[in-house]
C-alpha cells in the first residue's frame, strides 16, 4: 500500500513538474525576440492601459513600442554576422518608464509639445505671453515636467507592421495654449526601416516641434561606453548654445571645429577634447546640427537624403537617418551614468554607464519661439503639423 501511495505520489509530483515546465515554456515564448515580457507592460496609469506593441517584418527585424510616451522599447536588428541585437537602450517594464521621480527618463520616447529647451519657460504668440513650467533650470525641457513622454497614448495596431498612438493635449498644459490632437505612427519596412511619421492639429496657435529620443547604442553591450561608434552628419552648422544649453542665436560653421562630422569619424576623437568650449560645457556633444538637406529658402526637407548616420565597428550595424527637419539634435548621453535612477537596473538588469549610447533627435532648431529668423515651430488652428522621420538599419 505504502508502494502504491508513494507511487501516486511520485507521479502526481511528476505531472506537477511537466505542468510547471510546460508553463515555463510557454512564458519563455511569450517574451519577445528582444527579451521582454509583455505583461511587464500591461498596467493602468493615469486611469489609462498601458501595453507592449511588436512589430515584425520579412527579414526578422522586430520593433516594440509601449503607448506609454509612444515609446520605442526595443529595436532588433541583425549583425555582420546575422545575430539579432537590441540596439536601443531603455527599461523592461512600464513602471520604471512612468516613475518620473526614481527613473526619470527620455528613452525611446515620443517627445512633445516640444522637443529641446525653450529659453526662461516662456513663448509669445500673437503679442501675447504664456509661461510654461519649467523644469530644466529656467527654461522648459521635452515639454515641460508631464510632457507627453508621460502621457498614455490611445493605441491602434493597424498590421502587423505598423502602430497608430495618438495623444490629446489640453489647452494650459504644462502653460502650452491650445488643445492639440496629436498622431504617431510607427511603420517597420522590409528594408530595415522604421519610418515615423508625427501630425497634430490644434484649437489655438501653439508651437509644436516633436521627435524620437531612442539611445542608440549599435555595439551589442550596453555595459559599455559607446562612444567607439562612427558618427556622420549631413552639416556644415550647428547652433552654439551657453552653459545652459540654450541656443545663443549663432550659426557656425563646423569646418575647423570638432563638430565636423561631414566626414565620418568616431566619437572618441573629439568627445574628450574641452579645449573646444562647446564640447566642455556640454561634457561631450548635445547640439543641434543645421542639416544641408533643408532648404531655408524655401522651408523644405529632403527627406531622401542621409541627415546622420551612425555605425559600429564590432557589429557593423550602420543607421541611417533621413528627415524632412531643419536640424538634428546630437547626445552622446553625457548626462547617463549620473543623476536620478542611474544605478537602477535597465534591460536585462543592465546598469548604464556615461555615453553608453548615441540620441539622433531630428528636431525643428532649439528655443525657436526665440528665433524668429528659423523655421518656425508655430501652428494655426487651420494647419496640420507634420514631421518625418526614418531610421534604417543595414549591415556596412
């Protein structure tokens, strides 16, 4: 009798353990190629659900995206060798991306009313003035403190391939006027690309400049400084800015400075060099490049012309980047490494160390409300805001 009990024992245990291993399994192909968990993202914020969106194409390449901030989450590509790699950096899980008091962060993320800095928190349209809040010093950063980086996007996965997140804005947030009904949509191509494409509309004139604040790092180890990966920009000006990163009005040519990166070169040749004041204050490279491939003539991108590109020498994973924008805001993640959650684990319980990774921001000019002379980043109530920009990935 004791045989037979501890025989039913023995096999209850066993088909315990098969379900145990079966449930394991069939998590383990739950995650994405990347890694992730798509229940890390299912939560409720602001009254609002928050998910994880993947989109694929024919050669593997695989994107995920939270509508938390329209973020951009994962970017797998293949190598020289055709392992696929993550190459954007970022949490694995939506709390750490909706904590803005322990992780505060920018990855990935769908920035707006306005990406960069606009000077002392203040605008005027029409003869009148609006203080927005600030929360970079004086000035407002991404949108001020609860910019839509924060905001729980509605979401619309209309294929596989591609991602509709809208957000609608108030008029007086963060002191913006208008109410503003905004559109991100993300399109994986079967040539490696991930075309973006913004538009909003408005109820009264407001300013809107949005961009895509995805870390790049392309080597495969986000352990490790990145700052080995070969940079190229599509400029012969950049904007000087002063020690609070704040545009000084200047246009400048990059011959001459260590700003030229008409030729591509590594970020290690000049990201140390603070002999040039521009580097120094900045602690590495955080400017905006004036691109040759918009006409200030007639207000127009060309957006089939490389705006920047970046690629790594051990992978050998070239991006490409193409825009209808003015200019491109260059980070080399000076600030990483240091500050509010930067000893918190990221993806694959990973720490950052500084300028682990590359920010390709394609952007109106910073503080342009400021500029007049600059294309402008004012919309009218009968206008549409549209931006574009593509970040294609291939093998050099």
């Amino acid at each position: 009798m004791k045989t037979i009990v501890k025989s039913l024992l023995t096999g209850a245990a066993a088909v315990a353990l098969m379900a145990a291993c079966n449930e394991t399994k069939t998590a383990e192909a739950e995650l994405t190629a990347s890694g992730l968990n798509p229940e890390a993202f299912a939560d409720t914020i602001d009254g609002k659900a928050t998910a994880l969106y993947t989109l694929t194409n024919a050669n593997g390449m695989e994107v995920c995206i939270t509508n938390l901030g329209a973020r951009i989450v994962s970017i797998m590509v293949p190598d020289k060798d055709g392992k696929m790699t993550d190459v954007v950096l970022g949490f694995d899980n939506v709390k750490q991306y909706a904590d803005r008091v322990n992780t505060p962060s920018d990855y990935g993320a769908s920035i707006g009313r306005y990406a960069n800095r606009i000077a002392k928190h203040q605008i005027t349209i029409n003869g009148e003035d609006f203080d927005l809040v600030a929360n970079d010093g004086d000035n407002t950063l991404h949108g001020g403190p609860t910019g839509w980086q924060y905001a729980v996007y509605d979401a619309e996965q209309i294929d596989y391939k591609t991602l509709k997140l809208t957000v609608v804005s108030p008029d007086g947030d963060n002191g913006f006027p208008g109410e503003v009904t905004a559109t991100t949509t993300y399109t994986l191509t079967d040539d490696n690309a991930l075309d973006i494409q913004w538009e909003a509309t408005t109820t009264k004139e407001t300013v809107i400049n949005q961009t895509n604040h995805a870390y790049f790092n392309l080597n495969g180890d986000f352990s490790r400084v990145g700052t080995n990966m070969v940079l190229y920009v599509n400029a012969d000006n950049f904007t000087p800015s002063d020690i609070y990163y704040i545009p000084t009005g200047e246009v400048v040519r990059v011959e001459g400075t260590p700003f030229d990166f008409r030729t591509p070169r590594a970020l290690d040749e000049i990201i140390n060099d603070t002999t040039f004041e521009q580097i120094k204050n900045a602690g590495g490279v955080d400017h905006n490049f004036c691109l040759n491939t918009y006409d200030m003539d007639t207000f127009r991108g060309d957006d089939s012309q490389v705006a920047a590109s970046l690629y790594s020498p051990e992978t050998g994973i070239l991006l490409e980047v193409f825009t209808d924008e003015p200019g491109i805001q260059v980070y080399s993640g000076n600030f990483q490494g240091s500050g509010a959650g930067a000893d918190q684990p990221h993806k694959l319980g990973v720490i950052y160390p500084k300028q682990v990774s590359v920010c390709l921001e394609s952007q109106k000019f910073p503080d342009t409300p400021h500029h007049p002379e600059w294309p402008t980043a004012n919309v009218k109530p009968d206008d549409t805001y549209r931006s574009h920009c593509v970040y294609k990935f291939s093998v050099k």
